[in-house]
C-alpha cells in the first residue's frame, strides 16, 4: 500500500505528464506571445486567446453552447491575469491610473454580469452567434486603427517634458459625472463586449479612448490593460461557480481548464510586463499597425473556420 508521500508524488508526476503531453510548450508559447501583445496593445490578449481555445477545445465532444461557454471562461481568465500583471507594473512604476480606471471599470463589471448570467441562463448563444459577434468587433478595430485618429504626440514621447503620455497621468484625476457619464458608457460597452466575445475589452475600449476620450495611444493602451481585470473579475467568478454541463478534465474547475490554462497563464504573466514596457518606446504608427494586422489575421482565420 502506498504511504501519503508517495501517492502525492505519483499524483504530480501524472500532472506534469498530462500537461506535456497537452501541448504545453506550443500553449506557453502562444501565451507568451498574446501577454506580450496584451501589454503592448493594451487589449488583454484575447484576440490572440480565443482561436487558440477554440481549436484546442475541438478535441472535445462537447455542444455548440457549451463550446462558448467554455470559450468565453479560458479567454477572460487569461484577459484578466494580462491585465492584472501590467496594472501590477503601473502600480510599480506610480503611473496606474485607479481612479478614472474605477470610473469606466465598475459600470463595466455591473454590465458584464448581466450579460454573462444571460448567457449561462441558456442556450440562445450558440458557436456561430458568437463567431459573428467575435467577428464583427475585429473588424470594428481594423478600421479604427486604421482610420481612426488619437490626440498627437511629440516627437520625444515618452523622454521630455512635453510629453503628452506623462502630462495625462501627472494630471490630478477628479470624479465629474457630468464630465465622465461618456467613460462610464465606454465601460458598460465594453463590459458587454467582455461577456459577449471573451476578448479583455481593450478591442473596443482602445479606439474609444482615441476617439471620444482624446487620448493619446500609449495613455489609451496603459488605461484600457488597468480596466482589464475590473471588466472580467464578475464574469470570471460566475464561470468558475458554475458546473459545466460536460465535464471534459480531471483538472477542471468550473469552465476553466487547467491543463490548457496553466502554460498559457505562465506565459502572460511574464510577458505582459515586458509588452508594456516595450509599448513606451514603439512608435505609435507601429501599435497601430501592429493592431491592426493582428485583428485582420484573425478575423481571415476565423472565417475560413466559420465557412470551412
């Protein structure tokens, strides 16, 4: 018979081998890549999380429903552990924002709860439904990154004193529902927008924030990733509460898998710091080509998947 010590070592043994053999370095990797443009970006990674999810899921025999479900669940607890980990390092730097991040990320959060309980309240929101939803928001931020125009930077952004990016976060931030009800209603879009395709809100939050907010992109993209846990935090509790109708893992709880999670969740952690750190320095024309060709892949591949 075997002692305590030595069932928990079997026990850890038939982890790490059941995550190797799930694709574990292919997961960390594309983790890392979607932290790194979460920092970078400023949109929690979900553009990126959602394709890698749904293939992977695929494997799985499990309704059109329950595969958004499960969908939606593994993307906003990415999104959110993204957005956690750069709020972590503009909280290390003095630069985080709580106050007007508060302002647009509660309405968000009340939204995003509504929504999510409407969904896991039936079956009404199928795989297609959501794929066109999926869809139309890339499709909405291809054309705002491109078209779109955000409040002009120096040429020494970033490095003098006249940068804009440092004039915004220096300001003294004041509560003014009068002046703020156009931030709380970006909020509550994107909260709906959170609970609706999985992605950190960032998508849509990005070009709201150039457009109705007059922010520059580096101040837009530092706001938007700080909003990112605030959005997804009651979404993510409901999933997690919630028992699935299939249970397809051992290492299951709620809708979140944790053989796919813990690879992809390494790897945001270590590399949305670092693409927040990079975003400073990457000339703004580049962000937004670097958006938009991201969502145009994506928006293609998915597609092809939809009509495949």
């Amino acid at each position: 018979m075997l002692n305590a010590s030595t069932e928990f070592t079997l026990a850890s043994i038939n982890i790490v081998t059941d995550l190797m053999t799930s694709g574990f370095l292919w997961l960390l990797l594309l983790g890392s890549f979607g932290g790194l443009l979460a920092g970078l970006l400023g949109v929690g990674g979900g553009m990126l999380f959602i394709p890698v999810i749904t293939s992977y899921l695929h494997q799985y025999d499990i309704s059109s429903a329950e595969m958004v479900k499960f969908t939606l669940a593994n993307s906003i607890a990415l999104v959110f552990m993204s957005g956690v980990s750069g709020t972590f390092r503009q909280i290390k730097m003095g630069t985080w924002q709580w106050k007007q991040s508060l302002t647009i990320g509660i309405p968000g959060a009340i939204s995003n709860y509504f929504m999510t309980q409407a969904i896991q309240d039936g079956d009404w929101y199928q795989k297609e439904v959501f794929q066109g939803v999926f869809l139309g928001f890339l499709g909405l931020s291809i054309l705002n990154m491109i078209f779109g125009k955000s409040k002009s930077s120096s040429p020494t952004e970033g490095k003098g004193k006249n940068n804009p990016d440092i004039d915004e976060q220096s300001t003294p931030y004041q509560f003014s529902l009068i002046q703020d009800w156009p931030s709380m209603l970006v909020g509550i879009f994107a909260g709906t927008i959170v609970a609706l395709s999985g992605l950190g809100g960032g998508i849509i939050m990005v070009p709201l924030f150039l457009i109705v907010l007059k922010k520059s992109m580096h101040s837009a993209t530092a706001l938007s990733l700080s909003i990112v846990p605030i959005l997804s935090i009651s979404a993510l509790i409901k999933y997690i509460s919630i028992t699935p109708t299939h249970q397809i893992s051992s290492y299951q709880t709620g809708y979140l898998l944790w053989i796919m999670l813990i690879p992809m969740l390494l790897g945001v952690i270590f590399f949305s710091s670092l693409g927040q750190k990079m975003a400073t320095k990457v000339p703004v024309v580049w962000l937004r080509i670097i958006f938009a060709l991201l969502s145009a892949f994506i928006l293609v591949k998915t597609l092809l998947e939809l009509y495949s």
